[in-house]
C-alpha cells in the first residue's frame, strides 16, 4: 500500500495513466465479473470502466489520497459503487415511469443518463404539488431508496413511508394529467 502521494501525480492525467497502467487489466476483470453478478451485458464492464476513469479525472486529489491510504481495494470498491449507482438509477427512471404515468417526460425511456434532466424537472414539480414532508419523501423514492431507509433518513415509521407515497402519486398524476 503506497502511504504518500508521488509528485508525478499532481496532474490527475498522470495518475490517470498510473492507474491504468498499472491496474487496467485486473479491474477490467472485476468490471466483467460484476456484470455477469448484476445480469448485464459484458460490454457494459467497458461503459462503469469508462465511468471509474472519469471519476480518477474530476475527483483526482481525493482519490489518490484515498488510493495512497488504502491501495487497490479502494479501486474495486469505486467500481462496485459505480455499478450500485447504475442500479439505483435504472430503479429511479422506473419510479418516475409510475409517477408521472403516461405524462413522464419522454426523455426518461430514452437512458438512465438522462436521469439527472428528469430528476431536476421532477424536484420542481414536487414543490409544486406537495408539503415539505412529502416532497422530501418522494425525492427518497424516486432516488431508488426503499421504503425502510426512508423511514429511517427522515424518522417515519414504514407504514407512514408507504401512505405518503401512494398519495402522492395520485396528487402528482392528477397534477401531470392536467
């Protein structure tokens, strides 16, 4: 494990290139074998690689120090995080296919990276329709949160969690049907 940052690494594309120089080829394998785990295509192991070096390129200084505290795992575990990111999005788009109904915007089916645009127009519309409580509630939801850790994020029980969902998916269908 490397305990202090070289100097060579204080431009990101350095340690952009450090990385995948030195690790390509193993987190490429870890890439792949999380798509057979997940039930995706193996091309999709290029597209979260993609993804990872992205992040080495905006999140460079936090990175390598994370990187030069806890060594390669670190690495593996940023994958897997981009892979649960995925999962949670795709989970997301189709919440907002069964709250807006057939008035969602259309740009929701077209990719889960469209789900940023969606997202915001969504919070706006929240505002809108709903109290604070409900809306912050709905936001969880739409996040990919379950019903269990929205209950514990904003300290309401399950059954609560549950109601304020349903109504507010009326309210907002009925708001998008207009």
């Amino acid at each position: 494990m490397e305990k202090s940052l070289p100097a060579s690494w204080r431009n990101s594309q350095a340690f952009v290139a450090h990385i995948n120089g030195r690790h390509h080829e193993a987190l490429m394998l870890y890439a792949l074998g999380l798509c057979m785990r997940f039930g995706k295509d193996q091309s999709f192991a290029s597209d979260l690689l993609q993804d990872f070096y992205l992040t080495l390129m905006t999140k460079s200084e936090k990175v390598q120090k994370q990187y030069a505290a806890r060594g390669t795992s670190y690495l593996y575990v940023m994958i897997k995080h981009g892979m649960l990111d995925h999962k949670r999005k795709l989970k997301s788009v189709n919440r907002l296919e069964d709250v807006f109904g057939v008035q969602r915007p259309q740009i929701a089916a077209i990719d889960y990276l469209c789900f940023d645009i969606v997202y915001k127009d969504f919070q706006e519309q929240l505002a809108k329709c709903l109290n604070e409580r409900d809306a912050a509630v709905m936001s969880l939801y739409i996040e990919g949160f379950s019903y269990e850790e929205i209950a514990a994020e904003l300290a309401l029980k399950i059954g609560t969690v549950g109601t304020i969902i349903s109504r507010s998916k009326k309210r907002l269908r009925e708001h998008f049907e207009r």
